[in-house]
C-alpha cells in the first residue's frame, strides 16, 4: 500500500508494529504535517475491536483483559478521525482493514459477541471505509495457498486504485462489489463499509480539478503536491526550478524528467554561447513565491528533514527514549528550521537497509542511526546518496557523508559499580548484557571495576540475551543472576525489565540510558542516564549552517552526555560524595577510569600501571577484567 501511494505521488510516512505511544506519536507527528487544501490518504491494517460504541485499533504492546483496559491502551477510531479534520485538509480518506476476532471480556457479555467495527460519522470532507462492514469479519486470504500477503480488501483496493478517470466513491463501490465477490465463493459474509461525507471528486490518477454538483468551478485540485509543483517547474523551464522539485519530491513521478532536464540544460550552459538576440526574450515564468527559485536559497528557505532509525520502541525509558528525548530537544532548539521523523524497531538486519533508503529517498538530508548494527546498511545507503548526510551511533566506521558518534557509557557502569560495591551484601554483581561487542564487555568491565574501587571482594556475574531489548529474556536472565547469589544488578538493554525483577524479588538494581526509578522505586539505587540533546543539537546546527565535516565523537560527563541521576536515599553519605568526586574528575581531566595496572581473568596485564588507556584500547576491549566469571560468547 505504501509503494502504491508513492507511486501515486503521496509522501507517504510508513510505520509497522507499532505500540501505543509509537502510534500516539506517529498520528500527532501525521497531523501536525498536514496543512490546508492537502488530500490525505490514512491506511490502518491489523486488529481493532468496538466496544460501547466506539471503535478502537489495537497497538502491538496491548496487554488488556477487559473492554476498560483496551478503552485505556488503544488508540480511539474517531480521536484519529477527528485529529485529522482538525488539520482541514480538503480531502481525507480513512480505511481500516482490521482482523476483528475479539477475545475480551466486559463485565456484561463478550465483546466478540458484537465482531466488527462501530459506524461512524465522519466530518465533512472526509471518508472511512471499513473492509468489512459491522458484524463481519475481514479475510487475510482466500485460503491457506493463497500467496497474495495483503488482505482480501487491500488487493482489491490496489488494483483499482490505478484506474485513471475513477471518482473514490465509483472505485469504492467497484471495491465493495469484487470483495464481496470473492468472500461469497468460499461461503464467506463480507462487504465493505464506507462513509462518505466528502465534497466534490477526487481521482488517484484523475483530472485536474474537483467540481460540485451545483457549479462548474472548481472547487480543489486533486492533483497530488508534486503535481501542482511540476506545472510550476515546467512554466519555470530553467534548471533552478527542476533542482527544487528534486529537492522536494526526490521520488517523485516526474522525478526522471527532471533529472533529464537538469541534464540538458547543463549540456546547454557549458556549450558555446548562440548569438545575441535582437532583442532580451521574456523571463521564464518563475516559481510560486513560497518556492525559492535559486539553489543557494534553496537550503536557506527549506527546513532540515531529519530521520531517526531507533533500534527499539520509543517506550518511556531506556536506549530508544534518551534518543528520543534527543529528537524532541533539535526540535526545541530549532523550530520550525528543521522537520524530523523517526521509525522505531528497525531491526539489525536487511531490514535497516530498506528502512534507511527509504529515509533518504523521502528527502531527509540527516539520518541518525541509532544502534552498532545499522553501521553497514548506513555505509551502503551512504555511498549512493552522496548528498545526504548520515550519523551512525557507537560505530567506528565513516565515509565522507557519514560520521560516528557515541557516548562513554563505561562511565556510568563505573559511577554504578561505585555504589553497587558498597550496596552488596553478598559481593556478587550481576549484569545481563545484550551483544558481546566492545562497548557492551567495556561497560562490564567499568562496573566491576568501580565496584572493586571501594570493595576488593567484588565478583561479577553475567547473563547474555543477546539482544538489545527483549523484556522476557532480560527478566529471565536477571532472575537467573539473582538466583546465583547477585544482590545488585545492571543491564546493558533498553527496557526496565532487570529493575522490574529486582523489585520483585527483594534486590537492588539500576536503570540504565534513561531515569527509571518509577519502574523501581523500592530496588532503584540510580540511574546511569544518557543525554543525547547536546551532541544532537551540535550535530544539527553544523548542518545548517554548512560546516558539516565528517569524524568520530565520543561525549561522555565531561560534555554533559553521561550522568548518575536519583541516587537513593539509602546509599551512604561518603559514597555519594566520591561519586561527585569522580564525575568532577572526568570534567576536567584530572580522573581516569582505565588506568593501569589492569589485569584480565587470568591476570595477565593488559594495561601497564600509571598508563591511561587512549580511545583506541578502549574500543577493542575484548576481555573481561580479574573479577568478572565465565566467557565473552564467541571467545
């Protein structure tokens, strides 16, 4: 459904799995980008449910058991309706192809007793179609071979959609006619819903102009933007105007041509000048006045778009949300210079791959990478959008358009470790760490050490998940360290799932990226934070201003990147001093975390004494320290 919106000439926003604040988030951030006289396409595939009589689409981190926990954790069909009438758009369409079997329970009778999603009463200009209509049920497929992976009603809706000349109410009810079709061939009850309070026509692929039924004149284009803009460009004639349609719709459908104008008109300006004419010819009909006309203006009048690929959910604590909170504080700092979107749970995969091609081929001219496995898609994606500018986090690898930055997490594991030593009663540590890669056995490491700082009996234990957020196995794994004798815990995973169990279970822990004392109040001994907003900030304000360069950062107390918040109550006087002390000393130089005599297990030394390790030992640490039990995976 995206790629054929796309290819209708929307810019489309795509989200997948998304849970309930990603998709509070997603619908505001929609919204807010919506301006009078847009046409705006809204596509919601997966599960709602009708309770009273309201409609709600369901989030993927749902946990509900009754019809009043839903009308609380689940998004309300016409909040979403009603968010985007706000915004005055001149057309919108809502469609909804939502399975719709319903488990709960009320206290009353069984909301599955009443399938389907209620009727609504959509406000003028706007249409909702549901692919099936109340008491019905929506078919994924046909039948278990059936190799299409859309919906019964989506595929249907596809293959119309690229009529030319179809009005949406013709192309809805030709929809309505062929699913019901092909619903009744296998003995199966669905026909969708729609209702329409739109105004005048509106065509996918269509004529110019929208006329009521009383007038002849036009009342909106239906035109998409970019082609509105490329009647403009085309009136314009000069390679200025084709660069900006580039830079707004780099996916455009006239994209193509405009890059074989840009081209001859290159080829034109570098060949021999003609002749003088007898007289100067007309100036070229120029571009609306809110398009800039010259490529040098063009960086200057246009907000900055910036992407955000997160790792995991946005959530309310953790790796995802101090990045976030990073987001938030550009725009702050910003306004309305710069527009940013993000993706959550791009997984490591090919996927990223996809995820940030797609940033790019929307226009973004920033895209961060938030985790260590987006550094390979990133340096792909990289060599072919040169003019793009990419920001890969906790990598080590850069190209010419794509840069490193990191934090110093190690320095609070090590302001952790000082507290959690003299917290312990049995002198046993755990750690449920995500990937054994340098900056996750670098962390461990720090904690031991600033354990066995003001506590020389320490021993550390650790549990890999090997993830970097998975709730069931951190809390399975924190379980299994707090079964083995460790009393006090640190994770190097984004949720607050360790904390969680150690609260449960009578022990002490800390939170890890963000504060997460709420989650923990009782077993909270602090939080080793993450602060992303200065170097974001820095980061974003070079690209506006064109001193952009490529290179490595790695921010930590010093740069106000990395603190310990929300120490408890509980820990001794003289110990929240020396942590004072010691972030006082990585301000300004005079304390060094990694300074030798280090050891590993074996005690074999790895750092000489009074030596101060440089970033390059520490990020190839690959060993654990004298103290830490068992094996880095993989060694």
């Amino acid at each position: 459904m995206a790629r054929e919106l796309r290819a209708a000439g929307f810019t489309v926003q795509l989200h997948r799995d998304l849970n309930y604040r990603g998709m509070v988030k997603a619908i505001e951030v929609f919204a807010a980008n919506i301006t009078g006289g847009d046409e705006v396409v809204v596509f919601f595939a997966g599960h709602g449910v009708q309770i009273k009589a309201g409609s709600y689409l369901l989030p993927t981190d749902i946990e509900a058991t009754s019809e009043s926990e839903v009308e609380k954790t689940a998004y309300e069909l016409n909040a979403l309706i009603d968010k985007i009438s706000e915004a005055k758009p001149a057309f919108s369409l809502v469609m909804v192809d939502a399975c719709r079997n319903n488990p709960l329970k009320s206290k009353g009778r069984s909301v599955g007793a009443t399938r389907g999603l209620s009727a609504v009463e959509p406000p003028k200009g706007q249409m909702v179609v549901f692919s099936a209509s109340r008491g019905q049920e929506a078919l994924d497929r046909l039948s278990e071979k059936d190799p299409n992976p859309n919906g019964v009603f989506t595929r249907e809706f596809i293959k119309r959609m690229k009529k030319p000349g179809v009005r949406i109410e013709d192309l809805m009810r030709e929809v309505q006619d062929a699913v019901e079709k092909l619903a009744d061939s296998i003995s199966h009850e669905q026909r969708p819903a729609i209702y329409n309070e739109s105004r005048g026509n509106f065509y996918f692929f269509g004529p110019t102009t929208v006329q009521t039924s009383n007038s002849t004149e036009p009342l909106v284009s239906t035109q998409t933007k970019d082609e509105k803009f490329w009647e403009d460009v085309k009136a314009a004639g000069n390679k200025e105007a084709y660069e900006a349609y580039l830079l707004s719709y780099p996916t455009g459908r006239y994209a193509h041509l405009a890059k074989a104008n840009i081209a001859r008109l290159t080829t034109s300006n570098s060949a021999p000048a003609p002749a003088p004419a007898p007289a100067p010819a007309p100036a070229p009909a120029q571009l609306p006045v809110n398009k800039p006309t010259s490529t040098n203006k063009l960086v200057a009048k246009q907000p900055l778009r910036i992407a955000f690929a997160y790792v995991g959910p946005v959530g309310d604590g953790g790796w995802t949300f101090a990045h976030e909170n990073g987001r938030k504080e550009i725009e702050k700092a910003f306004g309305d210079k710069v527009v940013t979107t993000f993706v959550e749970k791009v997984p490591e995969s090919a996927d990223a791959e996809r995820v940030i091609r797609y940033m790019a081929a929307q226009g973004n001219k920033l895209i961060f990478g938030t985790t260590f496995g987006y550094m390979e898609p990133m340096l792909k994606v990289a060599a072919d959008n040169k003019g793009v500018k990419f920001e890969h986090a906790t990598g080590y690898k850069t190209a010419e358009n794509m840069r490193t930055y990191d934090s110093r997490t190690y320095e609070g594991a090590y302001l952790a470790g000082v507290i959690a030593g003299k917290m312990t009663k049995t002198n046993v540590l755990g750690v449920v760490a995500s990937i054994p890669i340098p900056e996750v056995i670098r962390n461990i490491n720090s904690y031991t050490m600033g354990a066995q700082s003001v506590n020389p009996k320490i021993k550390t234990k650790v549990v890999w998940v090997n993830e970097w957020f998975n709730p069931p196995k951190e809390t399975e794994a924190a379980t299994l360290l707090i079964n083995g004798g460790a009393d006090v815990l640190m994770q190097n995973t984004d949720s607050s799932a360790v904390l969680q169990t150690a609260e449960k279970m009578g022990k002490r822990a800390f939170g890890w990226d963000s504060d997460m004392t709420a989650y923990g109040p009782k077993a909270h001994l602090g939080s080793a934070v993450n602060n992303w907003g200065p170097y974001y900030v820095k980061a974003v304000g070079e690209a506006l201003e064109g001193k952009w360069t490529t290179g490595q950062s790695w921010w930590g107390v010093k740069e106000g990147a990395i603190d310990m918040v929300n120490v408890a109550a509980d820990v001794p006087k003289d110990t929240k001093k020396r942590i004072d002390e010691i972030k006082a000393g990585l301000k300004d130089g005079s304390f060094s975390i990694w300074k030798g005599p280090i050891v590993d297990q074996a005690g074999k030394v790895m750092l000489a004494k009074d030596t101060v390790a440089d970033d390059k030992f520490l990020g190839g640490v690959m060993f654990y320290v004298k103290g830490v039990e068992g094996k880095i995976p993989g060694k």
